[in-house]
C-alpha cells in the first residue's frame, strides 16, 4: 500500500516539475523506484533515497522525509540548502506521510506542518499527490507574466499598481503547485466550449494580507547563516551583501540607518529654512542691483525688489533681471531712497556668482529647448532615410510589424499587424486562426516559444530572443511559426492555405493596406509617431536583404539594395493619414 502511494507522489511531482519548465530528463518506473523506496524505508535511512533535484535556470529540490515535527522540518531545509547550495530564486518540496503507526494525522497536525511553508517552500502530504488535479479538464491554465508582460498588463487596463487586480492567495492549489510567488501577475486561461477563450489576471498575495497588499519581500525560508560569508547576493542584483549576523535582518538594520539619515536631512532642512527666513528678513532693508550698492526700503518682506520667492539664496532686491537692471530695491510701487554706497566685499561676490549660475541656469534650458525643438528625426537619419525596423533606435521601433500594437479586421482582433499578415496570407485556415488571435498562443512570450522551442531552456530563450522581449516585438512569434522546423509543431494536421505572392507592388499594396491603415488609425502612439516622420522617406531595414527583397532593403555603402516596398506603402499610409 506504501509503496503505491509513494509511487503515485512521485509521478505527480515529475509532473509538477516538468509544469514548471524544468526539463530534466529522469529514468523512472516501477523497478527503479522499487529499489529507491526499499532504501528510504529503512529505519536507519532517514532521508536522501527519494529525493529527486532539478537544475536548469533555477534548482528544484524534492525531498521526502518521515518525522514531520516543526523543528525536523526546518533541520531538513537547512541540510538542503547546505547540501544543493540553494539560493532565494530556488524551490523546495518536501512531502510527509500523513499516517503515523498506521494512525492517520489530524487536521490540526497537517495544518500546523503547512504554516511553515515560504514562497520557496512548499509541504505536500502523500494523500495530495495522488493524483495531478491541475490535469483536469475543468481546471483552468495559470502561467506566471515575466516584467514586461506586467508592465504591459499595467499600461492596457490602466492600473496604477498591480493591486488593483483580484488576488490569488498563496494557499490556493494552483499558487502551491506552480510555485507563484507573493508579488507574481497571473495570467489565467479558461476554455469554454460556448464561450471560447477567456482570459483574466490575478495578483498572489499572502493568505494572511487582508489589506491585499502581498508580502514581496521576507516571505522566504532561508537558513541562520545564508548572507554569512557571501559578499554579493547574485539574486538581488546588489554589488556588496552586508552581513546580516546570526538573524540576518540586514534590511531592517538598513531602514534604521535611513531613517537617522532621513532625521538629519530633515533638521538640516530645518536650518536652511531658519536660515532662508532671516535673510528674508533682511530683504526688506537691504535691495542691491548688480552693480551698486542701493539701500531699499520694502515695504513688504518677501516682496522686496519685486522677487516672486524672497527665499532664494537671500538675494531680495533683485528683480528677475537684476544682473541688468541699474535701479533695485523697488517694492510695489515705492521709490527707493538712496543712502549711499555698500562697503560690504562679500555681498557683491555673492552676486557675481549667483549670476553667473543664473546665467549657466539659462543657457542651459536654452539648449535643451532648442535641442528639444529639434526632430527626433535627426537622430535617426541614415543615408537620408528613417528607419523602422525591430531593432531601430527609441521610439521609431515602434513602427515596425513585429511591434504589439492591435489590428482590429472586422470581428478579429490581432496582436500586430506582422500576426494579421502572416494569418490572412501564408495560413488562411479558419481552424488555425486561434493561434494568432488576440488571447491566443502566439501572443504570449512564455506559450509561443515553448511551443516552438520546447528543447530550448528558459535561460537560452531569454538570450535568443532578448532584443523582442525588450522592445516588444510580439510579432516575431508569427513570423517564427512559418520556419519549416516549426510548423508541425503547432498546426498538427491541418493544412496551411498559402496564397500566392504578388509580383507586381500594387497588388502587395492592395493587400497590406488594410493591415497598416487599421494599425495607424486605431493606435494613436504608432499614428502621431508615423506623422513625425513629416516628409522624411522611409525605410525597412534587413540586414539578409538581397536585390529580389521586395518588402525590405539595406544599404552597401551609399548603393540601396532591396526594393523597400514597405516604406513605399508606409509613407502613403503617412499621407492619407496627415490629410485627414
């Protein structure tokens, strides 16, 4: 009967590894378990028989243990730690056997042994695992966002904060079995046979946050001595780890010291005001041009010499020119009354330098005004065109293709313009259209590359494809399911319906031209963007263009090879749009 259920527990957690896109690849059936499980239920084996560890972008560590007291729990996570040398991005399972001496454990006991778990630490009991509830038909596919696509979540539905979206506890089954985290963005995927495909989003937060706010950081099981002897924590991203000693709570040791900072700067802030307040005071009888030493008598402190702030470096008496103006010390409209010339030496040094900073003040924003009346455009510039390929210089990126803005066609809503093209053109199937819908897979980083890259890890997809995630180039997912090594990948047996390319340009343009209208007039950011290109011609840029290239080009020196067709057609996008 043990060995059963032990069996069972650990197909479900291969299952579970293989959900959290841990690939490894691990030789397991019956014999091989057999021998394993004889091992670990020896008395004098405690542990290590069963434990089963994965290492691929991060390191999961499974691991079955008898004694299920508190204090045995976390003398297990610290021999674990110790053991795979885990860091705070790695995971440990542990399971228990919820029937001691053939007496099953109460409710009490089992709740008591999970209030341990940590988003890094998760405690399953046998009787969970028996079977992979997620597999079921009727459960919902949850995948974690990585940043951008939270950002990009943020900025679609207009949220200040990712609070603002329902929670997700972190003692729900999903949030336990995938590992999410208190802070995640969840992208939930629900499949109805009348309603289609619908999609929603949740926020995990911890189960004891009634505020809703989540616990993003100190909700993770690390050992007494885990900062001891590390100079850099490779996970926070810091240059230096400050030893926390024995109850490593460097962070708050680190909030203490701001907060002394913070006094001080708020008692030196203090001080300067004092300071600001008594020249203020002095304002009124003192009121020096930039050149003579004119004693005025304001009649208003704070407004001497017509100044809009009297708190400014104690300078009252000036006028906003005062550098310029030979008569100082006017307040409202009363004349000043000369009583002779200022032997003061410092006070007309003062002057001097705070004109000269006004000055350097001015000409400054003098030129970044007229740096920022220039066009963008001059930064863009080659070979008198601009370009507008995926990888083209902030924003005009933005222009391309591949970059996620919405195409809506009729009743069909595409990701970017590159996913309407690719689907009406080179697929044509009514079947397929799903993929490349709005909601779809290939709208998604995490579900198109693992679907057309299923051997590639995390870490290597990151790399590959970095310059799209960046800048949001949604659109290459379409482009990358027509490669011959990937289309049977996703269509199974259905056909692709190509339709024949046009020769001739006018016949390309019939066709795009829906495409990049409906881009540019329903995503005002692309369309005011395309307009600042003025007059400017356009271009595609592609670096394997050839002479027969008919929608891109490149330059070999000063010579122009490719046809460049899509410039052509964006530029006349450009001027139905400007003379609307």
């Amino acid at each position: 009967m043990f060995f059963e259920k032990y069996y069972k527990a650990t197909k479900t957690l291969l299952e579970l590894a293989r959900d959290r896109n841990y690939k490894n690849k691990i030789a397991f059936n019956k014999t091989i378990f057999k021998n394993r499980f004889e091992f670990y239920m020896k008395d004098d084996d405690e542990n290590g028989s069963l434990d089963i560890n994965f290492e691929n972008h991060n390191k999961l560590v499974i691991s079955f243990f008898k004694k299920y007291k508190i204090i045995n729990i976390l003398t297990k996570c610290e021999q674990l730690f110790k053991m795979y040398s885990l860091g705070k991005q790695d995971d440990i399972i542990l399971v228990f056997n919820n029937i001691d001496n053939d007496v099953p454990l109460s409710q009490t006991t089992i709740d008591k042994i999970k209030s341990v778990e940590k988003d890094n630490l998760k405690i399953f009991s046998i009787d969970e695992l028996q079977f992979n509830f997620s597999r079921h038909f009727l459960v919902p596919k949850h995948s974690r966002l990585n940043k951008f696509q939270e950002k990009r979540i943020i900025k679609l539905y207009n949220l200040q904060t990712k609070n603002q979206l329902p929670c997700l506890l972190t003692t729900d089954p999903q949030t336990r079995y995938n590992g999410f985290r208190c802070g995640d963005l969840i992208r939930i995927e629900r499949v109805s046979r009348t309603c289609g495909t619908s999609i929603s989003y949740r926020y995990v937060v911890h189960s004891n946050d009634e505020e809703n706010l989540g616990r993003l950081n100190g909700n993770l099981y690390l050992p007494e001595d885990f900062y001891k002897d590390k100079k850099t924590d490779m996970y926070s991203g810091d240059d230096t780890q400050k030893e926390a000693g024995e109850t490593g709570k460097a962070g708050e040791a680190g909030k203490a010291g701001e907060a002394g900072e913070a006094g001080k700067a708020g008692e030196a802030g203090e001080a300067g005001e004092a300071g600001e307040a008594g020249e203020a005071g002095k304002a009124g009888e003192v009121g020096e041009t930039g050149k003579a030493g004119e004693v005025g008598k304001a009649g208003e402190v704070g407004k001497a010499g017509e100044v809009g702030k009297a708190g400014e470096a104690g300078e009252a008496g000036e006028t906003g020119k005062a550098g310029e103006v030979g008569k100082a010390g006017e307040a409202g409209e009363a004349e000043p009354e000369k009583t002779g010339e200022s032997k003061k030496p410092d006070e007309p040094k003062k002057s001097k330098k705070s004109k000269k900073s006004k000055k350097s003040k001015k000409s400054k924003k003098s030129k970044k005004s007229k740096k920022s009346k220039k066009s963008k455009i001059d930064n863009v510039l080659k070979n008198g065109f601009v370009y507008f390929y995926y990888n083209s210089k902030s924003p005009w990126y933005k222009l391309s293709n591949y970059y996620a803005s919405y195409v809506m066609l009729g009743r069909d809503k595409y990701p970017s313009s590159e996913h309407a093209y690719v689907y009406l053109r080179e697929v044509n199937n009514p079947k397929l259209k799903h993929f490349f819908l709005k909601g779809g897979l290939f709208e998604d980083w995490n579900s198109g590359l693992n679907l057309l890259y299923p051997d590639l890890t995390q870490e290597q997809k990151q790399k590959k494809f970095n310059i799209f995630i960046k800048k949001n180039m949604i659109g290459i997912l379409a482009k990358l399911a027509l490669n011959t090594s990937s289309k049977d990948k996703w269509r199974g047996e259905e056909e692709l319906n190509q339709l024949e390319e046009p020769e001739e340009k006018e016949k390309y343009w019939e066709f795009w031209k829906n495409i990049l209208l409906a881009k540019f007039s329903q995503n005002q950011e692309e369309k005011k963007l395309l307009l600042e290109t003025s007059t400017y011609p356009l271009f595609n840029y592609y670096n394997k263009s050839n002479s027969d290239t008919k929608l891109t080009g490149k330059f070999k020196d000063t010579e122009m090879i490719g046809l460049n067709w899509m410039g052509e057609f964006m530029e006349r996008i450009r001027d139905e749009l400007s003379t609307k």
